[in-house]
C-alpha cells in the first residue's frame, strides 16, 4: 500500500506566492480483529499491517509469543486485520472490559492500576553502552528516516543492538511504530532482552510500559521523557537516555548501563 | 497542581559528564466520570481539569452545550472529573459501545465512518486572513510557551480571532490541549465560529474532527496535515494552514480565506 499522497497547496512566503506539490502521508484507519470480535481502530500509516496488529496485541495483553497465534489475515482493500489465536485467553474477555475505560491516551486510572496492568516485570540486563555509542544510533535513525525527510510528519523507531540497528519502523504515531518493531521481533523470533529501542518521539509512560512489556532495558529518544515515564522506569529497571540532539545526551533512569 | 518536576540527571557532552538539574513534565491519569459512569482515562498535564474533561466530553459527542451540564467536581487529589448532566443524552448509551471499538488513536473503522461520527455538519465562515499575520499568529504562539522552553515536552495550543490570540493551552497530548480550548469556550460562553486554532502539533484527522465539531473555520500548524485530513477539511469547509516556519506558509485545503 502506497503510504503517501501528493497533493498541491499554495506556499505563500514574504510577499509571493507559489503553487508547489508536496508529499503528505495517508494516514489510514486499521481494524484489527481478534477471533472474530473488533478489538481496536489504529489510525496509522498503512504499511507492515501485520506486524502492528501483533504488536498491538501482544503490547495490550491479547497474546504472549507468536506460537500463541494460529492464522494472520491482511485485507488491505478494507484495511483489516484479522487474528486468530490458538486457544482463547482467559484473561481476554478482561481486557475487551477494560478497554472500555481507556484510550490510546491512556491506561488505567492511577499510577498504580499502570503498575498493576504492566506485572512489574522487572526488565534485567547486563548491557553497557557509552554514550557516544547511543548519540551515533540516534544520528543512524536520522539517516533512515526517508519518510520524514519527505513528508516532515512521522515518527521514526529502530531496534539496535551493541552493532548497530536491526529493524526500522516509521509510523503517524509514536505507539504505532513501537508496536510495529514489537510486532516484527515476535513474527521473527528476535530476542529483545540486551536491545536497544530508539525513538524520536516523546518518552510518555506508555511508550515505557510498551518498551517494558518488550522486556528492553534501554529506550533512547531524541526528545524528553515525563516524571512519570521515569518513575516507571525507575521501577522496572529500564535505563531511559533523552535530549539526544547537539552532541549532548541525558541519562534519566537507570544510569549504570552508560559510561565511557 | 504543579505540573513540572525537577530531577538530577547524567549529561553526556564528547568526553564530560555533569550532573544538572532538569524540568520535567509531570503526566497524570485523569478519570473522567459521567453521571456516575467512568468514561475514559486521559493521561494529561494535571492542569485545567474542569476544561479538559468538559471539552472532551464535548468533542466525543456526550454533551452538546454548557446548559447540558448540571455539576462539574474535579478531584485533584484522586485526580478525577465528574460530570452530571441536566438529562441522559438518548446518544450517549450508544457512544459508551462505540468506546469500546475504537481507540484514542482513531475513530471509526473506514473514512465514512469518520464522516458519520461527524455527522458532516459543514463549517461555514466568511473569515479572511493574510499569510503574515498568520505567520505572527504561530510567532506570539511561540512567545506563550513557557512549559516547552521549560521541558521540552509540551505541545501549544491557542484560540485567536483577527485581533489576536485569545486563549493559550498547554499540554503533554495535542489533543487534550485542543480539548481544553474547546472546554474554556463552552464554559465560557465563547462563540468559535470565526476563530482560528493554532497548534504546535500535526493535523491528524483526530485534530481535524475536533476542530469541525468547534466549528472552528481555520486550523493553523506549525506541522505538516495527513492526506486524510486534508480530505475531511475540504468535506467539512476547514482552511488548514500548515508547515509554518521560516517565514512560509503552505495552504492545505480552502485557501479562499486566505490571500493579501
């Protein structure tokens, strides 16, 4: 599916005005369907359908390991994703309940209920790196980033280990291409503990807790996290490295993973 | 309640490390109750809760007008809103199933759907504006930003008319500051019919909806629109300007209000 359209607009700039082509991305809504029953709508860029609607799934709660699915079907032309699983989870018919009292902005009502929805898993890992290392990643994602350079409106997520990036993902939504990485690395059996998430969006607590529920013990973002964000993180023994721009990088959570 | 927290973290520049103290946004999980039934959980600033809860409700269909809301009691402490309205809204049983199918991050499962929720009431206003002022417009928008300058981490919202900028919000999601724009009007009685909404962020189709149930005519960005939004915009009668930086401006849809 093509993930952009072109379209004319007027670009006025001083005094004079032209008439240019620019390229916007498409932005489409996503159905995804688990056993037959409507889960969710992901408005989202339209490409690696199957790989969200896993990581989707699996970042809610729906499935555990990808031999807990039986049958993925894609129809783009009517923008579904249908999942069939094994056996029906238990804890399933909870999660339909509980979706009808969040959003996409949000999970549970208080810090703790966020807390409760994650298991506290705590995410444990041996994996140092230096800080120069995770200032070059970033500096890497920047490069694969056709999309944005094109269009100026999407975010960008890469996985990456102690030689260099694995996966790249783009999406409209910062949860979106998250999901997509999950998504890729469960269909492929990529090992995620001792990675590396990168993002270039914002460090929210439910990036983390997507993050956490990866079992990843580094995100690194080029932009900030909140105080929750790190309290999670804190808690759950993720290391969280911001405001990489400038040559400058800063370490939130978690510190004894960075160090020259 | 204090929206920003400081904490001590590790800055990495080439070879030095310094300890410095940064601002933080805070993220709080607001609940919002209506009528005794928890709606949604939005993770949010922690400011202007009576306006964010009252302007998503309104956005999301459940209350029309200010004269529908009997009692508003915000609970800082819980962190919770609770709405009781005048009458049950026939509607709203039906919202309260559509909840459970969607997502914060769409609405609806094809374009048709969208435009169904948003009944296509079409946006009429005979407003004109030139590109200069609202180049300034995004300017002064920028001059209000105390928080982003602060942490980095907050998207701007602002109402203005030709006499400029009437209202600012801040916000860690775009679409909770578009939401207490949208609170403070109803509230307050102001009439959005001839403003323009100004916003730091991308125009999705979320922002987009949001704007045409505020009946606002023009929607101005400092980012780029999807094409999805471009579509509805020209559907429902909005201008969407967009990509302001650097002293151009790019006219998306319904450029007949813009011109010198």
């Amino acid at each position: 599916m093509n993930t952009v359209e072109t379209l004319r607009v007027s670009r006025y700039t001083n005094d004079s005005r032209e008439e240019i082509e620019v390229s916007l991305i498409k932005e489409v809504p996503l159905t995804i369907f688990l056993n037959g029953k409507e889960v969710v709508t992901l408005l989202c860029l339209g490409d690696q359908m199957k790989e969200l609607a896993v990581g989707f799934l699996a970042s809610e709660g729906f499935i555990e390991r990808s031999s807990d699915i039986k049958t993925i079907r894609v129809d783009e032309e009517k923008v579904t994703a249908e999942v069939e699983t094994i056996s029906e989870n238990p804890l399933v018919s909870g999660l339909f309940e509980k979706r009808t009292i969040t959003s996409g902005c949000g999970k549970g009502s208080t810090f703790y209920n966020v807390m409760d929805a994650f298991k506290c898993r705590k995410v444990e890992s041996k994996i140092k790196v230096t800080p120069a290392y995770l200032l070059g990643l970033m500096k890497n994602l920047h490069e694969l980033s056709g999309l944005y350079r094109e269009t100026h409106g999407a975010h960008n997520v890469a996985l990456a280990d102690l030689n260099g990036i694995i996966i790249f993902r783009e999406d409209i939504g910062r949860h979106n291409a998250v999901d997509k990485i999950h998504g890729h690395a469960m269909l492929n059996g990529i090992d995620l503990s001792g990675k590396i998430l990168i993002t270039t969006g914002r460090v929210s607590s439910e990036i983390l807790i997507k993050t956490g529920k990866m079992g990843v013990p580094v995100i690194l973002s080029r932009s900030v996290p909140t105080a929750l964000a790190v309290s999670i993180a804190e808690e759950v023994g993720i290391t969280i490295a911001g405001f990489a721009r400038g040559g400058s990088i800063s370490i939130y959570s978690h510190g004894e993973r960075v160090g020259d």
